[in-house]
C-alpha cells in the first residue's frame, strides 16, 4: 500500500499498523488497545465509541503529507478535534519527552569530562524548550479550549451569554492564533545545535536516537499545528462571526 492510498472503515485496524507504524501513536491518542484481531477499523471505532469517520481523516492526514481534508475535518464537532489535540498534548508530555530527556541524560553521563559542559548547554535548551511546551500547552487548555467549547455550545443552543460577545470582541480567536508559539523554530534550532555544532560524542548511535526522536517530534508538531491552524481556528472565526452577526453587533 502506497502512501497516497487511503484507510477506509472497511479495513481491517490491524492493516493500518502493518501499513504504516508511525501511525501507532496516532490510534494510542485514540485510546485504542491492540488485540483487535480481524475487526475492521469501523467495528474497532465502534468498540471503542470513537467516530469512525474522524479517526480516518486523521490517520489519512498522518499517513499522507499531501492530504488533508480542512473542510471535512471542519464538519467535526468541536469536542472531538479538541480531545484529539489534548490526548496529543499527553503524548508529548508523558511519552516523547521523558524519552528525549533520558537520552540527553545519557550523552551527559557517558560525556568526557571536556565535552560535559557542551552537553549540559544542551540539556538546558532542552529543558527550557520544555518549558515553553508546557506553557502552550497549559494556555489552550485552561483558557482556549473552554473558551471554544463555549463557542460550540452557543451555536448548538442559540444562547449567548454578554461575557461571551465581549470576549469575542475584545479577545477573538485571531488573537490566539497570533500569539501561537512557534515551537517547530525552537525543535529546529535543538536538531541544529546536536547536527552543526555539538563536539563529536563517542557513543555516535546514542547521538543518531536522540536526533531521529526530535526529527519524530517535529512532523508530529507539525500535524498538530496543521489540524489547529487550518481546521480548529477557521472553524471557531466562522462560528464567532455568525454569533455576532445574530447578536446585532458589527465587527
């Protein structure tokens, strides 16, 4: 199966991993287990009360670079996208980062002694990237995600609450969308600093894990930006402009 054909309901789960195992974090984000025997991808939804048709734009988007159904991904409800990006926040925070830091931590404890100072620079730029991860991640997730919950919410019951239209006026999702932290430049700037300027370590392969995991890191945080910036913030700008316009206030 090439990486141009795309996963239907009919499929059977197993044959998206066999296919593609980069796709594996993917279905765990879904809170899928393994075992799933010969059920098709639709029986394994079911099983599991996902949406079948979103979990398969999703591992499309993922399989396929040249896919990506924004409209479709659009026609979902705003709880299904928001889930799906904060069981993804889960995933950096709780898989792929404790598995960088253990090989930095690795590089520090088998450096020389003239290259340790090197690889504690590195440590820190890490740690303080990680930082910024959780600052972003902790912002749409206190403040963002409620807020176009809310947005949902208004649309679904045509009520609008006052507090609702003023942060719509003073605070729109555009703001959002300003201010959303660029960590792929920051992930970019990590991979050069091991590629361009890192003195020889001895333990090369240690180095070449550590390098394919960050490489791993940034197409995932690129998806993940992918399905905010072109699916989730179109979607809540639309929505804050159809309550604004059944609420008589120009903007």
């Amino acid at each position: 199966m090439s990486k141009y054909t795309l996963f239907s309901a009919q499929m059977k789960m197993a044959d998206i991993v066999y296919h593609n195992y980069l796709l594996i974090p993917v279905l765990g984000r879904f809170g899928i287990k393994y075992g799933f025997r010969n059920k098709t991808v639709e029986e394994v939804c079911r099983q599991y009360n996902i949406n079948t048709w979103f979990f398969l734009e999703i591992v499309n988007a993922y399989h396929n670079r040249d896919y990506f159904p924004t409209e479709k991904l659009r026609d979902f409800s705003f709880s299904d996208i928001i889930a799906y990006l904060v069981n993804t926040h889960r995933y950096f925070q709780k898989v792929k980062i404790p598995e960088i830091q253990v090989f930095i931590d690795e590089l520090m404890n088998s450096a020389p002694e003239e290259n340790s100072k090197n690889i504690k620079l590195l440590d820190d730029f890490f740690k303080k990237y990680v930082e910024e991860i959780d600052l972003h991640f902790s912002h749409e997730e206190d403040d963002v995600f409620p807020y176009i919950e809310q947005i949902g919410q208004a649309i679904d019951s045509g009520n609008v609450a006052e507090e609702l239209i003023e942060r719509i006026i003073n605070e729109p999702i555009e703001e959002y969308e300003r201010q959303h932290d660029n960590l792929e430049i920051k992930l970019n700037d990590l991979k050069n600093l091991i590629i361009k300027y890192l003195p020889p370590h001895d333990n090369v392969e240690l180095v070449q894990k550590l390098l394919m995991e960050l490489f791993r890191v940034e197409i995932d945080l690129n998806d993940h930006s992918r399905i905010e910036e072109k699916v989730l913030v179109p979607k809540v700008k639309s929505f804050e402009q159809s309550i604004l316009k059944k609420s008589g206030v120009s903007n």
